[in-house]
C-alpha cells in the first residue's frame, strides 16, 4: 500500500482523541504511551512554547488562563478562545490536536498520513461538521468523509454478517454520554435517533466517586482531606 | 546447393515460421481494451493474403526494426531509471527493517512499561514505609535514649531493611536508564511535571516547583511517568480560558 492510499481513522474527542489505521489485516489504534490516547488539550507555556496533549493538560492547574479543553463543544459556534495573548477558532485549536495525531500516525506506520476519516456525534450540525472538515483541511488532512461516531462503532462492531439488526450504541466518554439507535444492514448502517448529554461523563463519576470516599474518611476518622491534609497530597 | 533447392527450402522455412507465428498468436489471449471489430479489421482477407515471401520479409524486418527500437528504448529507460529502481530495490528490505524494528521497539517498551510500573509504585510504597518508619524512630528515640546508645528495636531494623531494599531497586532502576525527575526547586516543566496544587507565592519566581507531592520518572530521555508537582506562581492572571 502506498502512503496516498492510506486512509486513517481519528476519534476527536471532547476529552481524549486517537487515530487508528487498517494495517496488516486489522484495526490498530497508533501512538506512544500504553493509553495511545491524546487529551484533546492545548496550552501556551509562559515561554511562547505550544503544547499540545498531556504537557498541556500538566499545566492546566497552573496556568489555566494558557489552557483549553473540551474545544469540541464550541465547534461550529462562531466563538474564539483567548489562550495567553493569542486568539484561537475552535477550528485551529482542533487542527492543533489533529496535526498531532496525524505526527503520531506518521511516526507510527513509517509513512506520511495524508488522508483522514474523522467521526462527529450524529448530533453535530452541518455547520459543526463543517468546522471538524475546516480543522482537518488546517491541519494538512485531506478528510475523505465525515462519520457519524455511531456508525463507525456499529461498523467496528457488528460488520460482517450482513443481516439486519437494530442496536442501541452508547458512547461514554471522558466528557459527554451518547445514545443512539441504530439499524445496519450489510454495509448500511442508519442512525435513527440520537441523543446525548454533553456535560456528563466519566469525568463526572470519577468526582462524585471522590467525594463519596472524602466523605466516608470523614465520617470514620473525623479527617478532612480537602483541608490540605498530608495525607491527602 | 542448386538455385531450385535454396527456393524449396526457403519456402519451408518460411511456411513453418509462419505456422509458428499463427500457433503462438492463437495460444495468447488478445490484448483487453481493444474493441473486436480491430482484430477483425486486421485479419487479411482471401485476396491480400500476405503469406507470400515479400510480405512475410517485410513483416520480419519490420519486426526485427521494432524489437532493435524496443531494445533502445528500454536500455534508455533502465539508464534514467536504473540508479533510482536499484536505490529503491535495495531501501526496501531497509526501510522493512526498520519498520519491524520500530515495531518490536514498541512491542519491548509496551512490555517494559508494564513492569516498570509495577517497579514504580513499588519504591514509591518502600519511600513512604521508610519515611512512616523514621518519623516513628525519630518520636521513640529521645535525647536521652540517643546519648545512651541504646540497641536497635525492631523498627530500626526495619528501617534498614526499606533502605537495603530502597538501594537495590534503584540500582537495578538505574542500570535499565531509569531515573528520577529532578523537580524540586526548578522551574515548571509541563512535558515532565503535572501541576496539581498551585501556590501564590510573590516570593519565588514564578513557576517555581514548591514540592513534590509525587516522584516522576524518566526512562531513556522521555517521561514516563510525569512528577506530580505544587508550584508557585508569582501573581494570577485573569483567566480567559474557554
């Protein structure tokens, strides 16, 4: 296979983002680090420096004014963000995130990644999925087509026999929750209905699940760990 | 050889070069994309049969013109081509290993990580019992206990074992190019330190690293664990973020 031939998959996710390609008889999902997940994080490092991924999700804490996340739900919104003195579209800072997934890509196959498939909720607007084939196109990809997330799982996942089948696929993420009904049929996969939270996600059980066992060490041991406790460092 | 004789014979060696040609013709498939009606505009009729000798000599030596330009053509082409096709020839068992050998790489390092994880927390459990097992020498062992050299309980002992323990992990850390971030005192640095406490402190400058809640480290030059970090940072600015 030549490099123009190449087609990969992006997930650009609200809270993480990742890229796979179809090599060597099956799907594999590329990048470093054993998550191969980049948060879908951009930042500007008090030297100018762009940061991109985890480095930029490290400073959040501290430089929260320098750091951006969740760009994915002001796509299509006519709204720019203000990262230290520089002022950013949700369609560049995405381009930022979908540059690096297409490096990582690169690095990974050992050929340059030209050509990209990028999947939107089946909720997304024309006007926001326009802005994700904008970011694309800024970010050197040639988007061959918008996917519904929906229909890229129910493909991922109930390709191959061919028979008719109505499914209902969830998608839970970092940031947002999905659901959606889907039929498939063959290669046809048809979005029904689709609908979704977009201010809830794993994110969230990870804080409630916090404070349920600050609360239980509170109550038990009369210790507040939000305090500053030592222990809680 | 008579004149008569050299006529027969080039007769049958024409005859049967010519059965040869329309033998092998008939074997081969015709050439896809062309239309039929071509072929059959190319077949000669009863009356311009060309199987007489001048027109068998002139298809000869019309064929011989065109395997000597063919001949040309391809040499010229293998001299454009030949440095290009023989560099790229010979990159491509190169470029084949190099890409198995980034992927056993990656494969190593996955198995690696694992265990270097593992590794990890570990000495960060054998740092914390150590530093737990001094604060509780430090409390039982007054003034007067330390003047009378009194001998060693069991949680000095212990005390010596975290450390005996401590040294040879970060022996066999080190051996495998694993090192522990420098972090405390230095500047903020994102792509090896994850700020999770901020301090306003007009005192240090800004992005000073106060503590380490939280040992990083670094295996072959990258990060692999970032450390967890408190930093200063010397007066807030507005946040405009999203």
């Amino acid at each position: 296979m030549v490099s123009d031939d190449l087609i990969v998959g992006i997930d650009l996710g609200t809270t993480n983002s990742e890229i796979a390609a179809f090599v060597e008889g099956r799907v594999q999902v590329l990048g470093p680090g054993a998550t191969r997940m980049l948060p879908s994080c951009v930042g500007i490092s008090p030297s100018g420096a762009l940061l991109i991924g985890e480095s930029a999700r490290n400073q959040q804490i501290l430089y929260p004014e320098r750091t951006v996340r969740s760009v994915k739900r002001k796509m299509g919104s006519p709204e720019t963000i203000r990262l230290a003195d520089r002022t950013f579209t949700p369609q560049e800072l995405s381009a930022l995130i979908l540059r690096e997934l297409a490096e990582w890509g690169t690095r990974s196959l050992g050929r340059p990644v030209r050509k990209a498939v990028i999947t939107v909720p089946a909720y997304f607007s024309d006007a926001q999925r326009n802005a994700t084939r904008e970011a694309g196109a800024l970010a050197g990809l040639d988007v061959v087509r918008i996917f519904n997330e929906p229909t890229a799982a129910s493909l991922a996942y109930g390709h191959g026999d061919g028979r008719r089948r109505t499914l209902m696929i969830y998608d839970l993420g970092g940031g947002t929750f999905d659901v959606s009904i889907v039929t498939t049929e063959k290669d046809v996969t048809e979005v029904l209905a689709s609908h979704g939270n977009t201010q809830l996600g794993g994110d969230d059980f990870d804080q409630l699940l916090l404070e349920r066992l600050l609360a239980a060490i509170q109550n038990r041991h009369g210790i507040d760990l939000r305090q500053g406790h030592r222990v809680a460092n | 050889m008579s004149d008569v004789d050299q006529s027969a014979v080039r007769e049958r060696i024409l005859e049967r070069f010519t059965r040869w040609l329309d033998e092998a013709l008939a074997q081969e498939e015709p050439p896809s994309g062309i239309a039929p009606e071509l072929f059959a505009e190319g077949k000669p009729t009863p009356e311009e049969d060309p199987r007489d000798l001048y027109s068998l000599w002139a298809a000869a030596t019309a064929l011989t013109q065109e395997i000597k330009l063919q001949g040309r053509a391809f040499k010229e082409l293998s001299d454009t081509l030949g440095p290009g096709v023989k560099a790229a020839l010979e990159a491509q068992p190169q470029i084949l290993s190099e890409l198995r050998a980034t992927r056993a790489a990656e494969i190593k390092r996955a198995a690696w990580q694992d265990i270097l994880d593992l590794l990890l927390d570990l000495r960060d459990r054998l740092q914390r019992g150590l530093s737990s097992a001094r604060a509780h020498v430090a409390k039982k062992t007054g003034l007067w206990e330390r003047l009378l050299r009194r001998p060693h309980d069991a949680t000095e002992a212990l005390v010596k074992g975290y450390e005996l323990t401590l040294v040879r992990l970060n022996e066999a850390l080190e051996r495998n190019d694993v090192h522990e971030i420098a972090c405390a005192g230095l500047l903020f640095d994102p792509h090896r330190m994850r700020a999770v406490e901020m301090e306003v402190r007009p005192d240090v400058p800004d992005g000073t690293v106060l503590e380490v809640y939280r040992a990083g480290y670094e295996w072959n030059g990258d990060a692999v664990r970032p450390a967890e970090v408190k930093v200063a940072r010397g007066q807030t600015e507005n946040d405009h973020g999203e």
